[in-house]
C-alpha cells in the first residue's frame, strides 16, 4: 500500500478529535478498578485521579489526552485545535496533576503497565512538540511522569515472566511504548533496561503460531505486540 494511503486527512483527524472531546470530561460511566485500602481511595473518579477521570477510565482518559496532543501536533491549522486546547488546560494543571501524584503515592502500581505506558507516551508526544503551550504542558506533567518512570523501573527490574495475553497487562505492548518514550526523552538507563528485559523474555522465540489468536477477550495479537517490540531492538535479519 502506497505510504500516502496511510495518512489521515484533517477531516478524519476532526472526527478523532471528537470522539475524544466528547467523554474527555465525561465521568460517568466510570469503569476504574483498584485496589482500597482505606476510604481515601473510594471517591468519585474526579476526585481520585482529577487530570485522568473521563472516557470510561483513566487509561482511555491518557490515551485520549495524549491523542488530541498529537493531532493538534500534525494539524496546527485545524478547526478542532481551540476545543483541544481548552479542554486540554482544564487537564493538565499543576493543581491536578498534583492529586495524580497523590493517587499513585497511594497505589504505585496503578494502571500497570498500559496506562501508565500511555502516560509516557503523552510525555514523549509534548517532548516532541516544538510549540510554547506544549512546552508548559510538558513541565506540568513531569513531576507525575517521573514518579511513573521510577515506579516503573522498579517493576520491570522485578519482573520474572511476561504476560502473554492479548490484554492490558501484556508485557510486550507496554514495553515497546516506554522503549519509545526512554529514547525520545533520551533517558539512556531506561532505554538499555526495556531492551535487556525485552531480550530476556523474547529473544529466543522461534516458530511463534497463530493458531490460538485472538483470544475471546484480546483486544491486541501477544505475537504482533512481541514482534513489533523486537523490531525496535534487533536488526531486520533477526527476523525469520
């Protein structure tokens, strides 16, 4: 397929913009499980996690945020912008980022590890953004993304297996998203720690079958994710 076929137009990128702006604020119906450990953790979801609460949970709420990021990126022009804009400065203030912080302060292990993955990635997509606002953007939401990278590298520091499924807590999906983010922010520790663990747990696959994908309840191919993690690591003649 011809690489401009793959691009959208402004009018698809309006109606992304859209889906977005209509539950970003929206915070019922609400599907956020956790852990409670006390009755500082059953409130309502503006109040648990104030930047992240629409869109259903927090990671659609991240993963919303950072795509009117990115669509405001490669549209500047766009009609959709001024409504992105807003609503993305209703989000992310230091006030609310700050009750973010809190929540993971409580939970460290939050939305592990494909929300937080996708907070990552809205890091990376401000870093990336040569634009004023962007750049303020990216100074409120660092304190949070840091803590998220050092609860992170904890984790993947600790992790023995990984999760093969073709949900939320995949490993391999996850990893190539903050592989992402670690060289995008140039955070060079980071970056070898993913492609040691990618390689421990990957690299001596052969002959992987498709034979049981999908799953009733995947949302994403274990064997894709995995393949698509390693291409970022290993040069195209380790592929067979």
């Amino acid at each position: 397929m011809p690489a401009d076929n793959l691009e959208i137009n402004e009018t698809t990128a309006a109606q992304f913009a859209q889906l977005v702006l209509d539950c970003i604020g929206r915070e019922y119906p609400n599907s956020n499980l956790y852990w409670a450990d006390s009755d500082e953790d059953i409130k309502p979801p503006r109040e648990l996690t104030p930047a992240f609460y629409g869109c259903l949970d927090w990671h659609s709420a991240v993963h919303g945020h950072w795509l009117l990021v990115r669509l405001m990126r490669h549209f500047p022009e766009a009609s959709f912008n001024l409504a992105s804009k807003q609503a993305l400065e209703q989000s992310l203030t230091p006030e609310k980022i700050q009750g973010e912080i809190a929540h993971f302060q409580r939970l460290p292990f939050y939305e592990f590890p494909y929300g937080v993955a996708w907070l990552l990635q809205l890091a990376a997509e401000l870093h990336e953004w040569n634009h004023p606002q962007a750049k303020e953007w990216r100074i409120v939401l660092e304190p949070l993304e840091k803590l998220i990278a050092a609860n992170l590298h904890r984790w993947i520091e600790a992790l023995k297996l990984p999760n093969r499924t073709g949900m939320h807590s995949q490993t391999a999906f996850a990893l190539g998203l903050m592989l992402d983010w670690a060289r995008i922010t140039e955070n060079a520790e980071f970056t070898q720690l993913v492609e040691n663990k990618a390689r421990q747990f990957y690299f001596s696959d052969r002959n992987y079958s498709l034979q049981f994908e999908p799953l009733g309840y995947d949302f994403l191919s274990p064997g894709l994710a995995e393949a698509d993690l390693m291409r970022r690591i290993l040069p195209t003649t380790c592929f067979h």
